[in-house]
C-alpha cells in the first residue's frame, strides 16, 4: 500500500474515531456525568430531611452499609458508578448519608467491583489449567477486598481512623482554597439542571415526585455517562493499555502498582484492568504473584472517579463530598500499605485463590455458586436479618 492509498483510508476513517472527536466525546461525557451528580444533589434537597432520615436509617448499622455497597456495585457492574452516587449524596445539601454511614459502603463498592473479572473467568471454563490460572487470579482481588474490610472496618468502628483521617485532610484542602473554588464548570452545570427540572415540573406538579424523578434521572446519567466513558476510553486507549500490561509483567511489585494505577485511570474502570489480565493468566502469559499489585494499582487508580463526582458539588455540605472521596483513596492506601509488603499476609489471598481455584476446577457449579452467594446472596441474608432484628 503506497502513502496516497494510506491517505485515502485514513481520510475514510469513521469520524469517531478522530482525535479531536474523540476528546470532544471525553468532555461532554464528563460534563453529563458531573450534571448527574449535581442534579442528585438538588434532588435530595427537594426531598425533605424526614423521608431522607427514614430512607438511610437502615446504613446506620455498618455492615448494613457494607452489604448495600457490594450489591449496589455488583447490579451496576461499576464501583465507579456506585462512588460517584456515594459522593453526591454525601454532599447532597440535606446530608441525606452521613459520612459515617457512607464509610462502610465505600468499602462494600470495593468489594462487589471484583464480581467482574471472576465472571470473565468462567469463559475459560473448558479448559481446567486454563480455568485454574484464570479463576485463581481473578479471585485474588475478591480475597484482597475481604480482607481489606476485614482489617479496615473493626479499626473504623472502633477509631473513626478513615473518617477522621479525611476529614482532616479535606480541612486542609479548604485551607488552601482548593474546594473553595468557584468553578465556571459549576455555573454551567447549573444552567443544564434547568431545562431537565423544567421538563419534570410539566410531569408532575407535585415537588416530591419531581424530586424522585430528578434522582432516577440524575442516576442514569452518571451510570450512562461513565458506561460509555469507560467504552470510548477503552477504544481510545486499547492499544497503550495492553502496551503498559506487557510492560508491567514480570516487573517490579512498585512498577506493577503504578502500571494498574495508570491504566486504571485511563480507561476509568478497574474491572477493565483486572478483566485484562484474566485471559493474560489463562494462556499462561501471567503468574498470580505477578498479576497481584497490578491488581492493588487498580484498586488506588479507580478512587479517581470519587474525585471527579466530588467537582460537581456546590453548596455548604462540598466540603463532604471531598472527604468521602479521600475515604475512599486512604482504604485502598491502607489496605496496600498492611497487606502487600508483609509476606505472609500478601500470601492470604494468594493461597485462598489458589484453593478456590482447585475447587472450582473440580466443581463447577461451586464457582457459580461462589459468585452468587459472596456477591448476591450475602448481601441479600444481611438485608432480612436486619428487617427481621
């Protein structure tokens, strides 16, 4: 093919797939998604403090919380969608979910994030030494989570260590002007919210039903915003994500956690990271021991979304907003700095994957049953005890 025919197709080339385009799209899928974390916001604020107080009395108990952030993030398929709406209520002017209360379900999203990449083990299913290497790595970032909460969420209970932590550093944030800042991006945000609650008040003239309708429209947009976020980032992005994969093989534990970090952050999704190295680990191309701390990195790279959603708060109650999102990055920090540099707890989840792995190769059905019982059924025995108690 001589240069004038290399022209002629990249001049034929879908629009889509220009630069600029897809930049524009980036941006604009940005902005729905920061709209749908305002207009959640302005919604719960409509809402009433009474019906809000009733709604979340069931999060005061932390493992309640904990139980509707695995579930929340295993029905949406994204930690990220679950974050995000964590933020906005959060930060929502009538403080529908107080920080306290939100904590334990930060941790719960980080947990049913993993449901992903242990679903994408199981098309290797025919195959067992495939499907050990597959099920096993997979399951390493299930057994990390658990332990994670495990270790994290009777030292919050008893010390308010993240909360505190968080707070204290979102006060120094505002110290310095950084939450403070009166965004031009907030003053748009505001002029969109305008015709979508103008379109409500012609459905119903009740403020209540236009309140819950601005929420389910306002959750839509975050979860379509970031879907198709995630999908153009990931087309954007396919060919450096599995450069910086390969490269981050076999390398340094460091060079491996910032590898999952990076690649987290530019796909925006860290089952998309962790969903990479399954098929890497069932053709034998990756070890466990070496998809570990790319695992870990994408755990810190996918706090990021937390960050954006917290851009589009406004009003008295941003500062929380904030702090939910350093919550969130000082858990995976926390979880990395305990777990992955001593030996014998870094083998945990190690060996409790290899063991799982052994059982399902055996079994089957044990390893749908895993999924449905860990991630759905769980949550679910949790939600009657507590109605029941």
């Amino acid at each position: 093919m001589d240069s004038h025919d290399l022209r002629e197709l990249q001049a034929t080339r879908p629009l889509v797939h220009h630069p600029a385009v897809r930049i524009l799209t980036v941006l604009a899928l940005l902005f729905i998604f920061l709209l749908g974390v305002n207009g959640l916001g302005d919604a719960f604020k409509s809402l009433g403090r009474g019906l809000l107080d009733s709604f979340f009395a069931a999060t005061e108990n932390p493992f309640m919380g904990l139980m509707v952030g695995i579930l929340a993030t295993t029905l949406v398929q994204s930690s990220s969608v679950t974050t995000a709406l964590i933020v906005g209520l959060v930060a929502a002017p009538e403080n529908p979910l107080p920080i306290a209360n939100a904590v334990p379900m930060i941790m719960g999203a980080n947990i049913g994030t993993t449901v992903t990449n242990t679903i994408v083990s199981m098309a290797h299913v025919g195959r067992k030494d495939e499907f050990y290497r597959a099920y096993s790595v997979a399951t390493c970032h299930d057994f990390f989570n658990y332990l994670a909460v495990l270790i994290l969420l009777p030292l919050e209970m008893a010390t308010g260590y993240l909360q505190k932590t968080a707070t204290w550093l979102s006060s120094s944030l505002t110290g310095v002007g950084g939450v403070d800042y009166d965004s031009p991006i907030k003053g748009a945000l505001k002029a969109a919210l305008k015709p979508i609650k103008s379109t409500l008040e012609l459905v119903s003239e009740s403020p209540k039903v236009q309140a819950t309708l601005l929420i389910i429209v306002s959750g839509l947009l975050i979860y379509f915003a970031l879907m198709y976020l995630v999908k153009v980032m990931r087309t954007a992005m396919s060919e450096r994500v599995e450069t910086l994969v390969a490269r981050g093989l076999n390398q340094s534990p460091v060079v491996a956690i910032i590898v999952g970090i990076v690649v987290t952050v530019m796909v925006q999704s860290s089952s998309i990271t962790t969903s990479l190295l399954v098929p890497l680990a069932g053709a034998g191309l990756l070890t466990l021991e070496s998809a570990f701390p790319i695992t870990i990195g994408a755990n810190l790279g996918t706090t990021v979304t937390a960050f954006l959603a917290a851009l589009a708060v406004t009003g008295p109650n941003a500062i929380a907003g904030v702090t939910i999102a350093l919550v969130h990055l000082l858990f995976n920090l926390s979880a990395t700095i305990l777990i992955y540099p001593v030996p014998k707890i870094r083998e945990i989840p190690l060996k409790a994957a290899r063991n799982l792995a052994r059982l399902a190769v055996r079994s089957k059905p044990l390893a749908i049953a895993y999924v449905v019982i860990l991630f759905y059924g769980l949550p679910a025995l949790f939600a009657v005890l507590d109605r029941a108690l």
